[in-house]
C-alpha cells in the first residue's frame, strides 16, 4: 500500500521534535527516510536543510532548502536558506532571499533580524537601522532584535539610541548578556564610567570567562580611579590562553591610564600580580 503524507506526518513530528531538541543528526535520518519514498516532500526537505545547517553543513543544506523553497511562499525556509548561502559567503543572494521573506504577511520576525544582520555584516548600517526598526515594530517583545539594533547605533556612535535600544531589550529579558554589555559599552562612550561598570559587572555574572567584558570592566575601574581593582581585571582577561594575555597586555598598555614596560619579563611578572 503507497505511503500517503498523513502517514509520514509522525515521523515529521519526530524529526522537527530531534531538531527541538538539539538532535539535528537524528532530524536528519529522519528526514532522509521520508525523502527515500517521497523527493520531493518539501517537509522533509526544509527539515534535512536546516538539521544539515545546525550541523555546520551550510554548503550541503542549500540544494534541500531551495528545493523546499521552490513554488512556496514560506519565510521560514527562505529565511534559512539565506543564512545557509551567507554562511558560505553568496551574500547577495542571502540579501534577496531575506528581503523576500521579509515582505511576507504575516510579518516573520526572524527574516528581519536576519536581514538586519546581513546588511550589518556588510557595513550598510542605514539599511539595517531601518530594517530593524520594523522589526522592533513588528515584535516589540523579541530581545535579540533591539540587541543587534543597539549594535548597529554603537558602531555608527549613535549611543543615545544605543542606550534606548538596550533598555528596551533589558526590559523584556533583564540578564541578558548581551544586552548587559552593550548598554555598558554605550554608557562607556559617554564617560558613564561608574554606571558602564555595574552593567560588565551583572554581564559576568552570566558570563565569567568572557575576557572582553573583564577588560571593559577594568577600563571603567581605570577611569574611576579604582586602578588595583581594574588591574586586576587585566589580570584575570589575561589567564587560560596566551592570545588572551597578549590583548589584556595591548589593552592595558593603550589605555589612558594603562602601564608600558621596558621588559617582557616586567610585564608577565605585573600581570601575574607579582611584587616587581
């Protein structure tokens, strides 16, 4: 008896669940059986695309998703393709892709949130403002989108709608790091030394090991006047990894209120915190 689409409709579910679930491997397998009895199944389709995609397969996930994408009219799947031809660097056909998922009705938030990021990416920053901007409007309560909003108006130092973008973004999701960062970097900018540092004190609470916020934090603590607190900051940036010492060590040397040394040796023995 020919297998029809509502009998392949459980095992769909089973393979969009594995994709819920982080088992894109298993999504896939599943996606490969239905498309064995069935090519052209632009279920199966869309899902093989996007669990090749999470595996870090962009280049295989792309046939999948254009034949998913073929005579629909889906802003999830085009949206996916397009970040699987970004990631293999056909970003102009990532830019068509996502501006046609972005006209979609209803509204799909994740195309411009993709969409924004592209043209960030390629340093068209007006267009991305704009297109964020609608995005802002279209899901008010999706953090991620007034984050990279934020980004976009930190790059071009436009920190007051910077600072707005992540109070909007802290005040649906107020531990997010980076929301956290980017409104410590902004208020950074402005000379808000003291208020910058309590936001890269509450991002490292999430993220401990994150030696770009330990810097930032100890150029605030500089600027504050709190220097054996900010080096120390320094410091831990510095351990686990020895590009890690390396920028801790330019980071601190460039700051205004920073130290140089004449030897190498000076320098490891500071930044260890050893007496000289």
């Amino acid at each position: 008896m020919p297998v029809g689409s509502a009998d392949r409709s459980e095992p769909l579910q089973q393979a969009a669940f594995a994709l819920n679930a982080k088992r894109p491997d298993e999504a896939q397998r599943i996606a490969e059986e239905i498309l064995r009895r069935d090519p052209r199944h632009a279920g199966a389709l869309h899902i093989l695309g996007f669990a090749l995609l999470l595996q870090g397969r962009a280049q295989a996930a792309i046939a999948p998703l254009e034949a998913a994408a073929r005579g629909r009219h889906d802003p999830e799947i085009e949206t996916r393709l397009a970040l699987a031809l970004s990631q293999i660097g056909r970003r102009e056909e990532a830019l068509s892709w996502l501006k046609r998922a972005a006209r979609r009705q209803p509204p799909y938030p994740p195309a411009f949130h993709g969409l924004g990021a592209l043209l960030f990416t390629m340093e068209r920053c007006h267009e991305a403002i704009e297109v964020l901007r609608r995005g802002v409007k279209v899901a008010p309560m999706m953090p991620e989108m007034s984050i990279l909003l934020g980004s976009v108006f930190l790059k071009r130092r436009n920190y007051g709608e910077a600072k707005a973008a992540f109070s909007q973004a802290l005040a649906i999701s107020p531990a997010s790091p980076d929301a956290l960062s980017g409104m410590g970097m902004a208020l950074y900018a402005t000379g808000e030394s003291g208020a910058a540092a309590d936001f890269f004190r509450r991002c490292l609470r999430s993220r401990p090991d994150d030696d770009t916020i330990w810097l930032q934090l100890g150029h605030c603590l500089l600027q504050l006047g709190e220097r054996d607190a900010g080096y120390e900051c320094f410091r831990t940036a510095s351990r686990g990894d020895p590009k890690r010492y390396g920028r801790a060590l330019s980071s601190l040397a460039a700051s205004g209120r920073g130290r140089a040394w004449l030897k190498p040796s000076a320098a490891a023995r500071f930044m260890r915190g050893a007496k000289s």
